[in-house]
C-alpha cells in the first residue's frame, strides 16, 4: 500500500504537532456557492458576498501555506466541486507536498473525481447523516434524489481512488438521526469507508456565527430527556471503534460531543488554558482567501493568504494577535478536525491511535456498484429498524418510519 502521507508531509505533521507553532492544517472554503441548503449549515449565507480566489491567488497561496509548514488542508464550501477547476486547485497544493482532503454533498461527477486523483488527491469526505433517503433529503433542504446521488458518488470514489485512498462520512448528529448513527457505521466499514462525527452547531440572530445555523424550528435541539440515550449511542460508537470498525473519532472527542450538547464545558482544550490552538495548529481561509480564526469568525483586519507578506505576518505573530481576540473569548466548539488536532498534539493515547491509524489502519476502499451499495444500505436499515423505531418512539423523537430509496 502506498504512504497516506509522503515524507515531506510527515515531516512538518511532526513539526507542528510537537512544537505547536506551525499550522498543520487549514480549512480553505473555496466557494460559498452550493447546490443543497442544507438544514444545519449557515455557510452559503455568511459567505455570500465573498468573491472566489482566482486560479492564480490559489497557487500563491499554496506556495505561502507550505513555506509556514501547513500539512494538510481540507476543500470546503459551499460544495467545492461547483468549481470547475477543482482539479487545478488540487495540484496547486499538491505540487508544494501539502495534503489535500476534498468535500462534497454527492454533487462530485467521476469525471472530476478523476481528475483530482490525476492531480494527486486520494482524500475525500462525503456528507451523509443517515442510511434513510427520506431523512437524508430532509437535512438536505428537501432536495429530491440527493441521497441516491450521494450513493452513486461513493460508487465512483471507490472506483476511481488510488490504493492509498481514503474516504469518510462527515455525519452530523442531531435528534433525527441520534439513532441511525451506529447503522451508519456499520455501512461505512462494510464499504471501505470512515465515519466522523460532529454535532449540529447552532446560534442566535443577534449573535450570528459563519457555520452555525439559525435553530427556528427546534430541529437541532436535545431534549433533556435523551441524553442518556446520547451517552448510550457514543458509548456503542467507540465499542465499534475499538472492534474494528471504521470510526476516525477519539474518546475525548466523543466525549465533548456530549458535554457540547449537555451544555457542560467542553475539556479538549483544557490544555491550553481553555482556549483552542488557532492560529498555532490550524485556521481557515475564506473564498476571498482571507484568514479566519476558524469557520465561525472573521478578523477585522484583512490578511489575504495569497498576499507576498503573508508568511511574514504569520511569522512574527501579526495574525496570531488578532486571532487570539477572538479565541480567548470563544466558548470552544466542535467542529470535527479542530479538536482532534489539539487532541492529537496534546494527548499521547490519541496521538499513538493517529499514528497508527494513518500508517497501517486506513480502511480500504471496496470496488462496490452503486447497486449494491445500496441493497448494502436497506439490509443494515431493515436489520436494525424495529431498535431504532423503538427508541425513538421512547424519546419522542421525530420518527421517519419507513425509508424512500429514489432510484
């Protein structure tokens, strides 16, 4: 099998890891444009007005992200493959040995899917919160057959991606699919694939935050009522985890999943006196390509990344100053890589389980029709479905009795 990292990339992931004074990672929201309106996500509102880097601002920008040290950066949106050259943004980070990790929703065609592992990506998440089409279309803003076209597009990433490839579901938990989340697993591992948690983030009108969505409806909210069934749920996560099955997530994340939603403190950066390690381990680039705190924050001042200065003001802690006004007062958050970077660097057990997991434990990809991907979905759905229905019907949980698969 083939390195998931290369030797240049090992070299500055120990780097900053260790020293915790160079960005491993970034976030870099290529566009803002989407093709789904997502329930949970605020992004194509807040970045709306963000004009797109052109071709070139990205590949100076590639340059200055690898003379700081960065790893790894992961292509978000809005829906990435929108831009149609996605392909050429890949090799613009690639080509300085940085990691690149794509988004998509399923919009992602085999074409260009193609034509981002000819420009070196072999790393992809994919957006599915449940094995359910009904319930899956829902979050999604009621797109029809979204869910049939998520399932396709897993398809053709199996089929298309190098041996050293790697795919995940980015799934996020809310009270719809608290009880679908371990089927989600099991069809995950069963396909070659990683599963990912994240709880739904949620704000205020009057405080409004760049991914956090506006909860009107409820829809986001844990009644008291279910939290143990939250801590039962996470607790059959890492039983699967520890296995085998394909769960990226460490304990300390799992746990603060909870806290998040109980409304209690959240622990993962207690190691740094309770703030998070932006802009040390990690931050994100806006479509505009002006750095962020994280996906939730703009700074006032602007710091283009694909400025000449840039890896100057990130050096003499020009950015780092401006950011840390807004971490200090920050109450944490858990969005998915920033913890378990700070997990990682901070705590040897998790760091041993990454090293492990990026070295020998990367689940294959299985050469898997669409078709049977599905039938894989409705056995692991139908298997499980009087357990799930029931306990939903205990919460009082929405319940989406019988699944629609649109084919």
């Amino acid at each position: 099998m083939s390195e998931y990292f290369n030797k240049v990339q090992k070299a500055r992931l120990v780097k900053s890891l260790f020293g915790k004074t160079s960005a491993t990672y970034i976030q870099f929201y290529i566009t803002a444009r989407c093709n789904l309106a997502c329930e949970q996500c605020n992004i194509i509102y807040a970045d709306a007005d963000s004009q797109e880097m052109s071709l070139d601002q990205i590949r100076t920008m590639a340059k200055n992200m690898a003379e700081i040290g960065v790893c790894i950066v992961l292509l978000i949106g809005g829906e990435p493959f929108v831009r149609h050259d996605i392909a050429d943004i890949v090799k613009a980070f690639t080509d300085v040995d940085i990691h690149v990790r794509m988004q998509t929703n399923g919009l992602a065609s085999k074409k260009a899917l193609q034509q981002c592992v000819a420009a070196g990506g072999h790393d992809i998440s994919i957006s599915l919160d449940s094995l359910d089409a009904s319930i899956q279309e829902s979050i999604n803003g009621g797109f029809p057959k979204s869910w049939i076209r998520a399932i396709k597009t897993i398809a053709n990433v199996n089929e298309v991606f190098p041996e050293n490839g790697s795919a995940f579901f980015g799934t996020v938990l809310m009270p719809r699919n608290l009880n679908h989340i371990t089927d989600l697993v099991e069809f995950a591992t069963e396909i070659g694939w990683g599963v990912s948690l994240v709880p739904a983030h949620t704000t205020t009108p009057d405080r409004p935050l760049g991914f956090r969505t506006f909860d009107d409806k409820g829809l986001f909210r844990f009644p008291t009522c279910t939290f143990n069934r939250i801590r039962e749920v996470l607790g059959e996560v890492k039983e699967l985890r520890d296995k085998g099955f394909n769960v990226y997530d460490s304990d300390e994340f799992l746990d603060d999943i909870y806290r998040f939603i109980a409304g209690e403190p959240l622990q993962w950066r207690r190691r740094n006196n309770n703030v998070c390690d932006s802009p040390n381990l990690y931050f994100a680039v806006g479509p505009n390509g002006n750095v962020r705190p994280c996906c939730d924050y703009k700074l006032s001042n602007c710091y283009p990344a694909y400025h000449e200065d840039f890896p100057e003001w990130y050096r003499s802690g020009k950015i780092h100053r401006e950011v840390y006004s807004f971490t200090r007062n920050c109450a944490g958050c858990m969005y998915g890589s920033y913890p378990e970077i700070s997990v990682t660097a901070r705590y040897f057990k998790p760091l041993i389980s990454r090293f492990c997991y990026f070295n020998k434990n990367v689940p294959q990809l299985k050469k898997i029709s669409s078709e049977d991907i599905i039938k894989i979905a409705i056995r692991i759905l139908e298997k499980n479905r009087r357990k799930r229905e029931n306990a939903d019907r205990e919460l009082g949980l929405l319940n989406h009795s019988s699944s629609h698969l649109h084919q």
